[in-house]
C-alpha cells in the first residue's frame, strides 16, 4: 500500500497519476491470441511488456491474416494484440540465447506463455524451472484444456473449444438454426482476461507477503465460466421429478426455437467451419502450426482428400471424419451439447461443477472459478445471500456503534 504520509501535494500528485503497473516487468511468451491479449492489458495498466520472440519468424501471428489485412509486413491482428509491447528475439535452443532469456526472467514480475502442455518442459521454461530462476515471479499460463485428462493434448484452437464448450451448440439453440460460432475468437480473449484476474491478484499477495505465484487457465474452463447462467439452469432443471439433485445429466436441454433471437450469435459467420456428419456436427480447422518455438509436426502424404471428405460430410460418422482428415493436417472437434459435454470424462476432470448452499438450506448445483492459483481450485459452498442477510453481521465487524 502506498503511504502518502509526509509526501507533498505534487508527490501525491505525481503517484496519483502514474499508470497502476508502472516499475513492473513483464515477459510475453504468447502465441496468436489469448496470452498475447492478457500480456496487453498488462501494458496498458503501465507494465513494460516485452515480447519474446523466435529469431527470424517470431510470433506465428504476425502471419495470421484477416481477409489478406495486412500493414508494414504484419497481420493486422497482430498490430492490435501487441501494441505497447517491446520484441525480444532469442532461439531458446541455442545456449547463449538462452542464458539472456534467464537474465531477463531474473529480472522480471510476471512471466505468461500458452504453449501446449509439454512445450515449455522441452524448452526449460516451465512453471519449476523459471520458479528456480525468479522465485517471486508471477508466473502465467493458458492452455486449451488444462494440464491434465484425455483433451489436454488437444490443440487450443479458439473454434474447437467453442464446439466442446457447449457454446456453439448453444449459438444455434438459440436461433432454431444449427449449430454455429459466435463469430468472435470468444474463448481466447475471455481467456486472456482470466489470466490477468489471476495474474494482478497475486502481484498483490506478493506486495504483501513476497511469496511468487503460478497461475493457470485453460480456454474449456473460460468457456464454461462464460456460459454459467445457462449451464447453471441447465444443471438445476429436472426433466422428471423423480430424478434428485446429484443426478444431473438428465436436465432438459435448451429447445431451438422456430424464430431467431434478435442477437449478433444468431446471425452465422460465412465459412464457419461447421459440418454436419451422419451422427451429429464437427467443426474442421486447418491444423495451426504449432507454436513457432515447438516442433512441428510432420503429415501424411498419403491422407485422404479433405476438399473430397468435406463435400460430403453427412456420409460419415463424426469418428469417421476424424480418422481421415487429421491424419491430412486438420483439427476435428464434435459439437457438444451440455449433456454430452458433462459426460465426457474431460470434463469429469475438470471438477468444474459444485453444490452451493443458501443460509435457509436451498441448495443447487453450478459451476466455480476456472482460474487456479498454485495449483488450486477456488471453491466455495456458500450461496447468494437473501436481501440484507448479513447486515447486522457487517455492522458489528465493519461499522461498529453509531450516533
């Protein structure tokens, strides 16, 4: 806590004025867009940002084109993700490039990256080897599906978690349409403000207590936490009365509609990606190239035609598409509903669901934070409060006797 004590008018002043994070630094690891964006508002809060890049190519969205929109050799996308930031070209295999990226992390606040689980182990990057370096660092991560389960491998692709989030499901519920995309790269930017929740409150623990910190999300939990009005009705709706609280799975899903919703979801983007199979829906992304610092993976020469596959989408099983067209260099994820998505042993992993409990005993089933701190989950079985439930509690502790 600043202490304005014994400073004059202009020193308070000049502190007043300052941006909140100015004197922190911060080194960007992100790729594309969710870190990237959280390392943003990081800067624009005063912090200096500087952007680790692989020498050469950089940042794999500097090639990441929006309708051919380019300016000065970038993507536009890239202009607006990374304003304010400072670039720092390293090859973290070559040593002395190396032991330069250690000096900047000795010196830094915050450390954020998006890498695939894995990717940062191979590199000596992770959460452990840069706590040895730095141990007070804040230290920042967005993965696709968490570190652990069957998805966590799968890649972070902002479309792909829409379809096994419910979300896009939901886009089409809504309008009486089929499934389809919000149209936005939702999922990433929730993502990124997540990371920043995460990340500022424990730069404040650390004011305090000068302990460092790792904080982690995933865009699946982001997602989640975005729809939880909608999920938490779901999961407290009974198709039968007879079915009790702890037997979730069997609420009434969300019905389409005959006429669409006046909303900007229900107007679907061209090209979406969205397909019908025999059994359901998928949505098909060209594979990204994985992040410019990892390997990159090789394809089958000898895969079946997408373009071929993909005209006639309906003839196949959702199991079927997949087999074929990634072995051909692109990404498959089915269109979840919730019912199919709280099935999934995924998101049984997850444990993103909890009972909360209101003081007169009503009890209902929602979903918690999707940010973890050290490894912690934040939940809590308290429920919202009746109107001035607590009143007299806060006038004893908080506002004492009055005249």
């Amino acid at each position: 806590m600043i202490d304005f004590r014994g400073k004059s008018g202009t020193e308070q002043g000049a502190i007043m004025h300052q941006r909140p994070l100015e004197g922190m630094l911060v080194l960007d690891f992100g790729q594309f867009l969710s870190a990237p964006s959280a390392a943003l508002r990081l800067a624009d809060l005063g912090a200096r940002v500087i952007k680790v890049e692989r020498a050469g190519s950089g940042d794999i969205c500097r090639r990441l084109y929006i309708s051919n929109m380019e300016l000065d050799g970038d993507s536009t996308l890239f202009h607006s993700i990374n304003r304010n930031k400072e670039s720092f070209a390293a090859d973290l295999r070559d040593p002395a490039d190396a032991a330069e990226v250690h000096a900047l992390i000795r010196q830094a606040d915050v450390f954020i990256q998006n890498f695939r689980p894995g990717v940062m182990e191979r590199l000596g990057l992770h959460y452990e080897a840069v706590k040895a370096i730095n141990p007070a660092i804040v230290y920042g991560e967005i993965t696709g599906y968490g570190n652990e389960g069957p998805w966590a491998g799968k890649p972070g692709q902002d479309l792909l978690v829409q379809s096994m989030s419910g979300l896009t499901n939901e886009g089409g519920t809504r309008c009486g349409a089929p499934p389809m995309t919000l149209g936005l790269a939702v999922t990433d930017m929730i993502a990124g403000a997540h990371l920043v929740q995460g990340v500022l409150s424990c730069l404040v623990r650390r004011g305090l207590t000068g302990v460092g910190a790792r904080v982690e999300v995933s865009l699946l939990e982001s997602a989640l936490d975005l729809q939880v009005d909608s999920l938490t009705a779901y999961m407290n709706r009974d198709d039968d009365k007879a079915h009790s609280q702890f037997q979730p799975y069997s609420r009434l899903l969300p019905q389409r509609q005959s006429m669409p919703e006046a909303q900007s979801s229900c107007f679907p983007m061209p090209d979406n990606g969205i397909y019908a199979t025999s059994d359901g829906y998928v949505t098909v992304q060209p594979r990204e190239q994985e992040a410019a610092i990892a390997d990159h993976e090789s394809h089958d020469a000898n895969a079946a035609n997408p373009a071929s596959l993909l005209l006639a989408t309906n003839t196949k099983t959702t199991q079927q598409l997949s087999a074929a067209l990634e072995p051909a260099g692109y990404e498959v994820a089915q269109v979840l509903n919730w019912r199919q998505l709280l099935e999934e042993e995924h998101f049984k992993r997850l444990n993103m669901v909890q009972s909360i409990t209101r003081g007169n005993g009503t009890t209902m089933r929602t979903t918690c934070c999707p940010i973890r701190i050290d490894g912690m989950q934040f939940r809590s079985e308290k429920g919202s409060p009746k109107v001035g439930e607590d009143t007299a509690a806060i006038r004893k502790q908080l506002i004492g006797p009055t005249i």
